[in-house]
C-alpha cells in the first residue's frame, strides 16, 4: 500500500513539472527557467530539434523569432511510469485551427531526459462531429 502512494505522488510530481515545464518553454519561451526540469542527457526525437539542452535553447529562440505569438493549451495529461504524455492545442498563429499534438516526455529521477512528438494539423472541415480534443 505505502509503495503504491509513492508511485501516485511520483507519477502527480511528474505530471506537474511536466506541465510547468512545457508552459514555460511553448507559452513563455523562457529556457533558462525551464532548464530546471530538464536532464544533461535529454534526447530529442522531434527531426527538426537538437539533442541535449542547448538543442531545445535553440528550439525556443527559434520559437521566440518565427512565432512570438505562438500558444498551446494542454487538454489532456496523463502518467504511466516514467512517461507523461500530453494531448495539447497548439497555435502558432492567433486565428487559425492550429495543431493538435501528442507530446511524450521520460522523467529519469524526476528530470525530463527524452522528448517526442507527433503533430496533425487541425483541418477547416472534418468528416465527424467529433472534434480533436
């Protein structure tokens, strides 16, 4: 039993610097406040992003030039082990349907050291009622 609620708190401890960490480098692009979150060895599997930390620093200066505006909103969180996946909204530009993305994070002794994505863009119409979120 007393394993079991420190393997809840670990997962909420995860899940809730997980959040912290992506609102500070999607929403605030603030690298130097989120490098507390983040492993020496976080590997990267998004192409388009570097591993280590200096790959994200160059990820958010990226962010900061090309989409200063740039947004997400997390819909949905969720914690398995060492994994916190997020289903999130994501809009790079103010009016537009933007992305829906699944962000998967590994916490290694409660740093985030590997990072992957998959991003859909959200289509002007859909063949269901149902919406992405």
């Amino acid at each position: 039993m007393e394993g079991d609620i420190c393997m809840l708190n670990d997962l909420e401890t995860n899940k809730k610097n997980v959040v912290a960490f992506y609102d500070l480098i999607i929403n605030k692009k603030d690298f130097n406040a989120a490098k507390k979150y983040i492993g020496n060895r976080y590997k990267q599997h998004n192409p388009l992003v570097a591993d280590y930390p200096e790959g994200l620093e160059a990820f958010i200066t990226f962010l900061k030039t090309n989409y200063p505006e740039a947004r997400s909103e997390i819909k949905k969180t969720f914690a398995d082990g060492d994994h916190v996946i997020l289903h999130v909204h994501s809009l790079r530009t103010p009016n537009t349907p933007g992305r829906a993305i699944i962000e998967i994070f590994r916490l290694e002794d409660g740093k985030i050291e590997e990072h992957w994505d998959v991003i859909q863009e959200i289509p002007a119409l859909s063949a269901n009622p149902n919406g992405m979120f």
